[in-house]
C-alpha cells in the first residue's frame, strides 16, 4: 500500500513528468474531477489519513496546535498498524508537528514539518534529528526504497507507505542538476487575465498577481517536479524489481495553487486552481489501466478505498467513499477556516460538475458577507459571478442552496455529499 503526495501541486504540470504519467495515466486510473475538500497542507493531509471533512476531524487550518489535537485513532495508519502492517513515513507529516514528536503509528520515520526544506532541512529521523545532505526529493526516495527493501525480508508482513515531497511548494527550489531545465511555455489562461474582478469578494480585487508572477511560480515549481518524477519512475520499478506489481497506489496533491488566477497568489481560495488537483490510482487487476474516471471524487475517499481494499472496518463513520465503487456523488463540500494570517475569511462552497456556489462569512463563521455562483458549463474559469451580473433572472435559488451547504457544513458519515 503506497501513498504519494505531492504539496502545492496544481492540475496542468504533469508535461515534465513522463514517468508519472506512464505508470498512473497509463497503468492505472486518473480522476479528471478531484478536489481536496480543504485547500491547505494541514487539514488536507488530515483528510487523507482520516477520510473526514476538516469540520469533523479538527484540524480547520494550519494554526498551532492543531495537528497535534487529531485523534490519531481515527487514522488510516492506526487501523493497518493495528492490523499488523508495517508501517513507514518519509516526508512532510503535518504543519506544526513538533520536529522532535514521533508521529504515532509509523514504525519508520524521517519527516520534517515546518517549512519546505529542500536542502539541509531538520528531519527527525526514527527519533534523531539530522539534517541530510541529499535534496529533500532524493532523500524522500532513497528512505522509501529502503523501506521496501526491508519489507521484501519481512515478505508474510503487508506494508503501508507514505512519501510526501516539499516538492513543488515554495520556494520550489529545484534539485541542481534541474537548475536551469527548460519548461514548456505557458500562455495563461482567462482567469490571469480577467480585468474585472468587481464581482469578487474584497480579499480577490486586494490582490494584484498577473501572468509575470504566474510564470515565475509555475517555472520554478515544474522544475522541482522533475525529482517527484525520477522518485516515482524509481520507486515504481523497484516495486515491480520486487514482485509488488499489484500494489495499491495513489498519487495526489495536497491542494492546488494559483498561478495569477483572478489575480490571486498561493492557496486557501474556493476556485478551480486552488481545490483541484492530480488524484490517480493503480491497482494493476482491480483498478482499470489507461482509464479516466470524471466522477466527483476528493482527499477524503482515499482512506475508505484503503479500508474496503484491506477488508478492514474502521471504528468510526467515515465521510469519503471507496473509490472501487461507483460513487455516483452529485456534489462535493468545499470549506476553510479563517487563519488571523491570512486576508481570506472563512469560506465554504458546493461544487457540481457544472456549478459552484460560494459563502464568505464573518470571522465567527455564522454569518454571509458574500455570495458567489458560477455556471462551469459556460464559463469554466469562473469569470463571471451570476449573483452579481446585474442580471436577477440567470440567478438560483440561493436560499435553498444556502439552507443545503448550512446542513452540509456539519454533516458526518452517510450524510456528507
């Protein structure tokens, strides 16, 4: 069982990673509608492990102490360990995790967590803080090929791995021998150029990045994804070196990240660059090879696809679905908690295949300050707000979906989109 996950990785950047789209495009199945069901390292990875929207597992943003409040009996990790698995983590763990904790249920460890150390970071290394000389990708790998070695000598133990990258956040600093390896050229999309954004909330028309900025991000951030892609083409063929071509993998991002969309910067906002990411899956004889798969799926099914794929029942009601099932999902919850930090309020939204509404609320998050609806059919990089076009008659029913996403912004278990 492996997981990659990639931090700050937006949909789009796959053309310098041939590797990766082989052994996932081509040996497994991509999902072209996926989203993290909160934008931000912390709750995102929480996601990952617990199968829970933020509101249900408690880690809402990256603020300190939070981390360390996950019930970390309600983890993926918990239940295989439990199980019997062995268990290994080399990477990024959780924001704000203190660097000397170990972090619970990992038999192997190297992680580091504050900041994106791409060289000579501070790892806490199976309980010894070191601070290696390899760039933070390649030693990532060399730790996970390790791990597999040593489960190949332990072959009756099942294993579970996590590999997490600072790749591509920033700074995105490239490994050296990619220092200066050309990217391919990016023209922008409509969302960079967008001239009027009066439509928008205020923390978007304060924010002026543009297709300059946008580039400088992207390049640098490609770049570093060239080392993510020698990890998995290397740590693929060593899987299959070692007879564990049937290994249940996935590959996912943390969140997205914008590029000078709506002349923002960074992450933690409701539109498509932020909360879509790269999400595949591979499972040679149980997942299709070669497949795309456009249903609505999100951070939060990879746990349950673990558990139903491990034949294990996890001790509380998770919010995702197994992936090795339909899902016939309508809808996903989106939601952020306010960080003091930052200028974004609080913000939740109700994603379609065709349209997406958006509530900005007051600091308490109790209250709407703002309202955003987008038709994705007609305009997919969500240039025009329908709620604020001046025209009443192309609105919707806001009340209702204001009622549904109150009701889904406290759902649990079954009763989640």
């Amino acid at each position: 069982m492996l997981i990659i996950v990639t931090d700050d990785q937006r949909i789009g950047s796959f053309a310098v990673m041939p590797q990766t789209r082989r052994y996932f495009f081509g040996g497994g199945t991509n999902f072209k509608q996926a989203f993290v069901t909160t934008p931000l390292c912390c709750p995102s990875r929480s996601s990952i492990f617990s199968g829970l929207y933020a509101h249900n597992h408690g880690v809402v943003n990256n603020g300190p102490g939070l981390a360390e409040n996950l019930d970390q009996h309600l983890l993926i990790q918990h239940y295989l360990h439990r199980a019997g698995y062995r268990t290994g983590l080399f990477g990024k763990y959780l924001n704000k995790w203190k660097t000397t904790q170990a972090p619970p249920n990992f038999d192997d460890y190297s992680f580091f967590s504050k900041g994106e150390p791409y060289y000579r970071g501070h790892w806490n290394h199976n309980g010894h803080l070191v601070s290696p000389h390899a760039y933070s990708t390649t030693y990532v790998r060399q730790l996970g090929e390790r791990f597999l070695r040593s489960a190949e000598d332990h072959d009756a133990q099942p294993w579970f791995l996590y590999l997490a990258t600072a790749a591509p956040h920033g700074p995105s600093t490239p490994e050296k021998k990619y220092r200066n390896a050309p990217v391919p050229y990016w023209k922008g999309e409509p969302a960079v150029f967008e001239k009027n954004r009066s439509d928008k909330p205020p923390y978007v028309r304060q924010d002026h990045a543009g297709i300059v900025r946008g580039r400088h991000v992207r390049r640098r951030q490609l770049r570093s994804l060239r080392s993510v892609d020698d990890l998995v083409g290397s740590v693929m063929r060593l899987l299959q070196q070692l007879g564990e071509r049937n290994t249940l993998v996935f590959f996912i991002s943390d969140n997205g990240v914008t590029w000078g969309d709506h002349g923002l910067r960074g992450k933690i906002v409701p539109y498509t660059p932020s909360i879509e990411v790269p999400m595949m899956m591979r499972w040679p004889g149980h997942v299709a090879a070669g497949r795309t798969d456009r249903q609505l799926v999100a951070n939060i099914d990879i746990a349950p696809t673990i558990m139903d794929a491990t034949h294990l029942t996890p001790d509380h009601p998770m919010d995702g679905r197994s992936l090795l099932h339909p899902l016939h999902r309508k809808s996903i919850l989106t939601e952020y908690t306010l960080m003091p930090k930052y200028n974004v309020p609080t913000w939740a939204s109700i994603r379609t295949k065709t349209s997406q509404y958006i509530e900005d609320y007051n600091r308490a998050g109790t209250k709407v300050r703002f309202r955003e609806y987008y038709n994705l059919k007609t305009d997919p990089y969500q240039l025009t707000n329908l709620l604020a076009d001046g025209n009443p008659s192309n609105d919707p029913n806001v009340k209702a979906l204001s009622r549904r996403l109150a009701q889904e912004r406290t759902c649990a278990g079954g009763d989640c989109p």
